[in-house]
C-alpha cells in the first residue's frame, strides 16, 4: 500500500506539472475551459485531500504496527480493521444531521482499497481535460501564429503596394483574431469527440490559411505587376496581336471557302481582338494611377481572355480550313482512282468515264458541293471496283 502511495504521489506531481496544467493555470480562460478546468481543479483539489486522508491511515496503521514486535489480538484486529475497513474520511464526506443514527458515524469513509479506485476515477478526469487542453494548443497555437505573422507581413504589403485598404485581408484579420481569442482562452470549444476520440477542430484555421494564401498570391502578383509593369503590358500586346493577325488570317481563309465551296455553313466569325485592345488600353491607365493590385488581377483575367480568344479563334480558322483540306483530299482521290482506271484499261468505259466526268466537274467547279463530289467520288469508285471484280485484275 506504501508503494501505491508512493506511485499516486508521482502521478499527481506529475499532473500539476504538465504542460497542459501549467499553461491552464497561466491563461485568461472562458467559456468551456474556463467551466472545466473550475471543475477539475475542485476535483483535483479534492483528490489531493483525499490522498492526504488515504495517507494518515497508512500512517496510523504502521505506527500501529511499529509499536509491538508481536501485536498482541486488539492490535491485530484494530490494524486489521484500519487496512480493510472503512478508515478514510472522504472530503466533504460529513453526513447531514437528519440522515445520522444515535451511534453511526457523522462522516462516510470507505476502505483504502475504494479511496484508490475513487483517487484514480478523478485522476482519469481531471488528466483528460488536462491533456485535451494541451493538445488543442499544441496543434492550434503554434500554426495560429504563423498565419497572424503571415497575416501581419501581407498587410505590410498591402500598405506598401498602394496604401488602400484590403478588404479581404481586413476580413480575414478579423477572422483571426476572434479565432486567436478562442484558441487562447477556450481551447477546450475546439475539441471534437470524447476520450481517445477527441481531437481538436483545425477546419476553421485551415480556411483562413488557404484564404490568406489566396490574398498573399494576389499581393505577390501585385508587386511583381508593379516591377514588370513595362514587360507585361508589352507582353500581353503581342499576345493581343497575335489574336487579331490569327483573326485576320481566319477571316481570309472564310473568304476563300466562301467563293469556292458550295453552302459552307459556316458560323459567324469571331472578333474578339477589339474587346481585347480596350481592355489592354485599361490597364496602361492602371499603370498610370499605379493602381498595381487592380492591375495583377485585370491582367491575369485578360491572360486568360486572350488565350480563349485564341482557341475560339483557332477552332473558326480550323472549321474553314478543313473544309478546303477536305476538297483537296477529294481531288486527291478522284485523281488515285483516274490513274487506276487507267491501268485497268477502263478509259474508253462508258460508265466509268461518265462518272469520273461528273465528279471531276463537281470537285474542279467553284463553289464546290461537297456533299455532291462525295458521293460522285464513291458512286465512281464502286464502278471502278465492279469492272475490277468482272475482270479478276488489280491495279
């Protein structure tokens, strides 16, 4: 029992002199922390009292012992009792006058062996709120001040850029200071889940983390915008002339097909160089005003304008240049089956010369029906197939 003693004894120092406990006793609390760290220091301080009493019965007991060599039987039975009997007074164990008997006791008391499992239920509670609390900091306050610095350094350089609030970042500084206030005074209100399922909730921070990223790439964007300005509007010129020289070359090619294919159905083509010049001629005003913020984000969406623009465009240039590759593949055909009728000796066949003449005309005849010299294409050549067929050659 001395040796269990001694164990309870370390067990408890070792509570107060957890992290956990240290830095509850040091904090300003609210809330749920405040409300259970009040509980669980009653009980801690109950359990040290109960501790005491366990203690002086163990004492009593072995200067009992120490008294005789030989314990005579009263020693015996009174050692006896005190060891497996109810000997601990409990803290605030006093029994209300009108529950007494004439002889019981005016305390409750229980064995030691009960004072035990009692001292280790509140242990078990008073470490859990003690260890939730330091794990709730350990995961929260460390990353919290790293945002707040990233937070404070971004702010700088907002300031710096322009001098103008940021209305994001004033947003998430509000943001992170009531979850500071939460982190540091009821850290306990974070926590998820009870005794080995209990972890503390880093969603909240987690968002204002990725939230300040966002605004720290748009800050950064800004200031590499106000270093390369000069660069960037020259290089978002080209771009925007590369659009309209593509535009131009599409717009010649429609034009072509217009004339030489029949009933082209091709849509309305696609302008969007001019939008894309306005917008251009707005951001060397932002350049002017030194407006760099409004400049990185204006710039990046006319980046992504620019490279639409560029695949609507592409997408119209290809529409109408596939029709044309389209009839050059026909001729390309009609000419490969001329030359193989020719080898099969089917130049003077009525038949087959009828039907190359036809597709011939269809495919050298502006505007060219395509759909027409398909299937004059196809028609000639299954004639060219059947005589082969009749004859049993190959060309």
């Amino acid at each position: 029992m001395r040796a269990d003693a001694e164990r309870i004894s370390a067990a408890l120092l070792d509570l107060d002199a957890h992290p956990g406990s240290r830095l509850l006793k040091g904090a300003r609390l609210t809330g749920e922390t405040w409300r259970r760290w009040d509980e669980t220091q009653r009980r801690i301080g109950r359990l040290w009292e109960l501790f005491d009493a366990y203690g002086n019965v163990l004492d009593r007991a072995a200067a009992l012992r120490a008294e005789s060599e030989r314990p005579d039987a009263d020693a015996l039975l009174l050692l006896s009792g005190m060891l497996t009997g109810p000997s601990v007074d409990l803290p605030d164990g006093e029994i209300p006058l009108d529950q007494r008997t004439l002889l019981g006791p005016d305390r409750r008391r229980v064995t030691l062996g009960e004072a035990v499992r009692l001292m280790s239920a509140a242990y078990e509670e008073a470490a859990a709120v003690v260890v939730a609390a330091d794990n709730a900091w350990t995961a929260l306050l460390l990353p919290l001040d790293e945002v707040e610095d990233d937070w404070r350094e971004a702010a700088r350089s907002a300031h710096e850029l322009d001098g103008v609030r940021h209305p994001e970042l004033d947003r998430i500084g509000r943001e992170l200071t009531a979850f500071g206030r939460i982190v540091r005074t009821d850290p306990l209100s974070l926590v998820t889940g009870s005794g080995s399922e209990a972890k503390p909730d880093t969603s909240r921070l987690g968002a204002l983390r990725a939230a300040l990223d966002r605004v720290r790439a748009e800050l950064a964007d800004a200031v590499a915008a106000r270093a390369g300005h000069t660069a960037l509007v020259d290089r978002l010129t080209a771009a925007v002339d590369g659009v309209a020289e593509a535009e131009r070359a599409a717009r010649e090619t429609r034009e072509t097909v217009l004339n030489k294919i029949d009933s082209p159905g091709l849509p309305e083509p696609v302008t969007p160089s001019a939008g894309l010049r306005d917008r251009l001629a707005a951001l060397a005003a932002l350049c002017a005003e030194g407006r760099w913020r409004e400049l990185a984000v204006r710039a990046a969406e006319l980046d992504r304008a620019v490279a639409v623009a560029a695949e609507r465009v592409e997408a119209d240039h290809a529409l109408s240049s596939g029709l044309l590759d389209r009839r050059s593949e026909l001729r390309g055909r009609f000419q490969a089956y001329q030359a193989k009728a020719g080898r099969l000796g089917l130049a003077e066949d009525a038949v087959v010369s009828r039907l190359g003449e036809r597709a011939r005309d269809l495919l050298w005849t502006a505007p060219c029906d395509l759909r027409a010299a398909t299937a004059a294409l196809a028609e000639y050549q299954r004639a060219i197939r059947a005589c082969e067929s009749e004859t049993g050659t190959r060309g």
